[in-house]
DNA sequence: CCCTGGCACTCACCGTGTTCGAGTGCCAGA
DNA sequence: TCTGGCACTCGAACACGGTGAGTGCCAGGG
C-alpha cells in the first residue's frame, strides 16, 4: 500500500497537472505544495508511484503525468466532489426556470452544462421506458388512417402513423380513445402491455384488427429503445483539448454523432451517484482519451434519464462532478414541477 | 473584361487548390492543364488576375490561391453544378426512404449531406409558418388545466400547456375542438388568425376567457419564430479544415451551436436555387473562412425549409451543390408521400 | 530505515545559420 | 502578344550547439 505521503505527492501532481497542462517535475512540486520534504524525497516518491503505474514521462528526464490508473486513484479516494458555491446555484436555478417545454429544458440544461464546465455536454431526454402515461389521443386523418398521439409525464410527446387494415369510424374511435385512457393514463409504460390485452375482445369483429394494430403501435412506441434521443452541445470546448489536434478531436467528434455510442456510454453507469469514466475504461475506442462525468437525473427519486460531459482525461474531477450532480438536481426538480 | 484564357487560368487555379489545398504556381499549372501556352505567360495572366483581386499570394514567392471574389466569380461564371451519378441518386433515395417519422427524415438528410459532401450538414425542420395545419387537438389535464397538441402537415407536432382563467368542463372542451378544427384544418398558418377570431362568441360568457386563451396560445405557437429547430451534422469533417487548427474551427464550432445564426444564414437565401455565400460575404465573423451552401426544399412546389453545408470555401463547388441540391429535391418527395 | 544534498546525465526546446527550391518579376527577342 | 532566360525572394527543412528542467543514483546524517 502507498504511504499516507506518496498520495499526497499523487493528488499534487493530478492537481497540477490539470492546471498547467505540462509534466509536472519534482522541484516545482515541493514549491507549489508544502509538502515539508525536498525534492529528492519527492523523486524517490514518483519512482515508486511510476513502477505501481500511477504515472508516466512522456519521455526520458521530463515531469510526470498521471495515468489513467492515477486519475482513477485520485476520483476514488483522493479528492471529493466540490460542491456548487450558493451564487453557482442561484445561476444554475435561474437559469433552468424560463423553460417552456421539454426541449427548452433539454436545450438549457445542455447549454448550462456546457458553460459551467467547459466541456461538451450530454443529456438524454427522459427515457420513455420508465415514465408514465400522461395521455393517449387518436385522430382520424382518413377513414382507415390514424394518428396516435402519445403524452409522457415528462412532457414528452410522441406521434405515429397507423395503417387500419380496415375502415375505423369515429364512433369506435373515441371508443378505443376512452377505454385506453381509462386504463392506460397515469400508468407506468412497463404495465401498458398487460393492461391492454384483452382490450380488442371488448370491440366489434370488423374493428378487432384495427384495435390490434394501433395497440400494437403503442406498444412499440412505448418499448422502442432506439429512439431515445439525446442532445449535445459545447463542443466549442474541444478546442482546448490539447496541441495534437487533427488527431485527439476526430474521433471525438465521431463518437459525439454517433448517437448509439453516447447512449451506451450514458447507460452504463449505473450507480446511484456521479459516475466517472477514466480514458480507457470508456469501451469506445474514439473516446480513450476523454473521461466521461455522467449521473442520472429525474422528477421523483427515481432516475429517468442520465446526463454527463465529456472532456479531456485532463480535467477537474472534483469540479466537474459538482457541476454535474448539481445540474442534475435541478433539471429533476424542475421536472417533478411542470 | 478578362480574356477568355485568363478565366481558364482562374478555373485551374481554383480547381488545383481546392484538389492540393496548396498554392499554385505557374508551372505545375501549365502541365496539368494544357493550357497551351508558357509558364512565363501564365505568370503575366496570373499577376493581371491578383491585380483585379480574384487571387492573391500568402507570401511572397509563393503560389497563389483564390481570394473570395476569386471563388465568386468561379461559382458564378465558370463552373456549373455537377449532377448527380445514377448509383449516387439511388443511394440517395434508398437511404431516404426508410425514414418513419419527421425526426427521422430530418436526421437521415443530415447524415446523408454530411457524408455525400464530407462537410457539415444543417437541415432545418420544416417551418411551420409556411405549412397548414392538419389537427389541433385539445386534452383536458386539470379542470383549469388544457394541453394543446397542433399536428401539421409535415408531420411535425408542437405541443403547449394553457393555463384557463376558469373552470372548461368536457362538454365545452369537445365544443371548442370540433369548431376549432372545423374552421383551420387544412388552412394555412399565415390565415388562422383571421379565421378564429370570432370564435370566443359562440361561447357562453363565463367560457370565453379561456377560449381566448387557448387561441392566443395557439396564434402564438404558429407565429413563434424562435421555435424553428434544426439539427446538424458532420462536425467531425470540421477537422479536415487546414493545419492551423484552434483559431479556424473554434468560432466555427462555436456559430453552429448558435441556432439563431444559423437559421438566418440560411434564411439568408433567398435565390429559389441553391445559394452560395462565400467567406466574408456571411454576416457572422466566425464563418468569415466558410462558405455556406443552401437551398430550400418542400413538399409542394413552394418551400417550406432550408438546407445546407458549411465548409471551407475551398471547397468543391460543382459537386457540393449538385448533392445539396439532389438532397433537397428527394427530402420534398419524400415530405410529399407522408 | 528514511530523508537529504550533491552530482552526473539525458533530452526536449530554442535560437541561429545554412541550404534548397519553388515561384516570382522583369526584360529582350521572336 | 507570347516566350525563354535570368536574377531575386523567401519560406521550409535541416543541422548545430547551448540551456535548463528533470531524472536516477549514491553517500551521509538524523
């Protein structure tokens, strides 16, 4: 196990490091931290932390930089998460409360994110999966042409063209209409399946296909993964990612377009806290030398949907993870209002 | 006037650039284009063209490259738009065809700009102001509650919360509903507000506030301009740009995630074919070095919409333009049949 | 046993100097 | 009006040496 001190030498050099932008030497340490030992004390130190793969030269006789191990080390055990001082939280609710609809929510929140941390930010919209059914409509564009309307807790809308394999009159229509809603509103979309089974026993025979086929709509749309979305911004911020650009960026923004690839980076951190993955943990491979700071978020206690940013494995994780977690909170309170 | 030859010179030289993305000079433009004439010829022709200001020199004893005036008068007199081959037009079309909902088209078009141009792509939804409606639908959520849901014809949905002065039963709801639809489906946007106005009339007294309310809700979510969305993509072909990497595409980055700038630069468009505004002749200072080409598209013969790339204005002119304007062409037909 | 100061070594970085060559402008002649 | 020739310019590429931050190792002291 490291020594009380060596740890201390860790969290200086990750410190430093994150601000300066360049391999942080031995003698620079002992001046910028009152470590009370000399620099040769130090060097033996960073030998020791070098060889259990804390950190690294990027070559011969130059400073240290941490490793991704290092950093790792340093989020798990060495440093705290910075809270948000109170005039940051005035800002942040300020900020989040002019929003009119879910996707100014969305838009805002990203735009908060990206400005507080100066990194690209990441928010899903609030998963469909796990909110309830607010409202079900059906409109009758042409006698065998519905549209179905579908209205989330969250605010969120969602629309589908149904094909009727056989006329549908609007008397059966606000039929369906009623009987769906009585069963289905207020729900949560996980028990719409079982609720509406036998939903097509209770219609004329001519009308039971139809009925099964707009049931049969609803349910994809309430199960249809894919089309959670996401909404990104900041991504200005990639700029201040390093000197090799052509290099670092493009497979950054490759990885941001791909929508599949932020999803699964988001849905894999399941913890109930701020989650934070280090360089190479991340499983894309475009995404080795960024660090992902992601959290769920939601209107009750249960979260919804996640949120994150992306930015250099060279970042303040103490003040990233507060901005993060803070961010989070409101945009559920502000939710659990509207 | 220029000669005739000295506009074929600026055609080689743009046409070599925008291949090398490197200076040209006299010589290496006498072998690839057999102009038929000497190197010492072409530099008299070359020094007449930096006079009239269509190129200039980075530096002394340098090649020369074009200016924005230089690109100017090449995409307007010297080069037409380069259509598309058979195979590409299938492509595109196959890879529009399986779209399911607006969304999807929308995301689908950026996609496929992005990749047939390999430069940034930005499509903006279909605006509503030039549409008609299809549906308005009103949902009671509350006793004083009423949700708006607007469906128009391009399949795009906007959804509003209307807080009533009073008390709307059902009976009243339904009421509003019938005659409201009665009056503006199919109608245009632009003559809604002329065709409701009198509606709160037929109300009882103690309804007609909130039928007030709802139509001032309703003209408002039809005229609100801001509410034009648009989505982007290809940012990761920013990183094609040039060599001095920070300084160019910051303020690039920066100006897409602007939407207002954005939609007004394509707003800015006018022409009923595909425009191009090259470097300095964009308003925003950050796309000062891009040149943006668009066009509008729509499902009948007017447009509802733009799109369009942003890239380097050394670009590939013809062939960007042929693909923007091939794209546009198929999205209409595809808005079209939904 | 751990810390310290000293010392030799390494190597990226920087400024200088030099060469090389693509490209130019100009001019006289066809 | 075009062409070949010629001197000139100036950035890119390379080599070179000095500088300094940083290292590893070692012997001595608390």
């Amino acid at each position: 196990m490291l020594s009380e001190r060596r740890l201390k030498v860790l969290r200086a050099i990750v410190q430093d490091y994150v601000g300066t932008e360049e391999p942080v030497g031995s003698k620079a340490l002992t001046e910028r931290h009152h470590l009370g030992v000399s620099p040769a004390t130090v060097r033996n130190d960073m030998a020791a932390l070098e060889d259990e793969g804390f950190i690294a030269q990027p070559h011969t006789s130059a400073g240290r930089i941490p490793t991704d191990k290092g950093y790792r080390l340093f989020v798990d055990k060495l440093a705290g998460v910075k809270p948000m001082t109170a005039p940051e939280r005035r800002a942040i609710q300020n900020f989040l409360e002019g929003a009119v609809d879910l996707d100014d929510v969305v838009a805002r929140t990203v735009r908060l994110l990206a400005q507080l941390t100066r990194q690209v930010a990441v928010v899903q919209y609030p998963s469909l999966t796990r909110s309830t059914v607010r409202h079900v409509e059906l409109l009758s564009l042409a006698p065998a042409r519905v549209m179905l309307v579908l209205i989330t807790d969250t605010g969120r809308v969602e629309q589908r063209m149904v094909d009727c394999p056989a006329p549908f009159g609007e008397a059966s229509l606000a039929d369906l209409r009623a009987r769906l809603n009585s069963r289905v509103a207020g729900r949560r979309f996980a028990d719409v399946p079982g609720l509406v089974e036998d939903l097509p026993e209770a219609f004329e025979a001519e009308d039971r296909g139809t009925v099964s086929t707009v049931l049969s709509t609803l349910l994809e749309t309430l199960v249809e993964e894919n089309e959670e979305r996401l909404m990104i911004g900041g991504t200005a911020n990639l700029t201040r990612f390093g000197h090799d650009f052509p290099l670092t960026i493009r497979p950054v923004l490759e990885a941001l377009e791909e929508q599949v690839v932020l999803l699964k980076l988001l849905g894999e951190a399941k913890d109930p806290g701020v989650t934070v993955r280090i360089g190479h943990e991340n499983a894309h491979e475009g995404l080795n030398s960024t660090s992902v700071v992601s959290v769920g978020y939601g209107s009750g206690g249960e979260a919804v949907a996640k949120l994150g940013v992306v930015g250099p494995t060279r970042m303040d994780y103490p003040g990233t993870m507060g901005a993060v977690r803070a961010v989070a909170r409101y945009v559920g309170q502000i939710l659990a209002e509207s």
